[in-house]
C-alpha cells in the first residue's frame, strides 16, 4: 500500500514538471486555435444561413486550418535547417 501511494505521489509530481518548451508549445497552440476560431471559423459560420452550409462550410475551413499548420510547419523546419548549416 506505501509503494502505491509514493508511485501516486510521483505521478501527480510529474504532471506540473513541465519544460518551459513545453510551456511555450501549449500557448502557441492554444493561440492558433483561438485564432482559427476567431478569423476563421466565425465567419464561415455566419455566412450562410441554413444549419447544413454551416457544418459544409466549417468542415471545409479545417483544410484552411491544415495549410496554416503545415505553413508553419514547413518554415520551422526551414529555420532549423538553415540554423544547423550555419553552426
């Protein structure tokens, strides 16, 4: 029973020993989904006006989505390869 509680106790730790990576990666996407939502998703939702043309129109706005990702994606890497040339 004490082994389990410590490993418990251990696991619960682990949880709130996060890297400052780590930190910077979570705000970073949770920005880029706000920022989906909010230029991107609202207005295709508002318009149209039947429910169907909605969920159509949010449903083809995540390819949107997609290409930003990989956009930023496609320049992070960049960066790091020309910041490997380079050292």
């Amino acid at each position: 029973m004490v082994v389990v509680a410590r490993v418990r106790q251990n696991d619960a730790s682990m949880l709130l020993n996060l890297t400052p990576t780590q930190i910077s990666l979570g705000i970073a996407g949770a920005t880029t989904l706000v920022a989906y939502a909010v230029f991107i998703l609202v207005p295709a939702w508002g318009s149209y006006g039947r429910v169907w043309e909605k969920l159509a129109a949010s449903f083809l706005s995540l390819f949107i989505l997609a290409a930003l990702v990989g956009v930023g994606i496609g320049i992070g890497a960049g960066v790091v390869y020309l910041y490997v040339q380079q050292a």
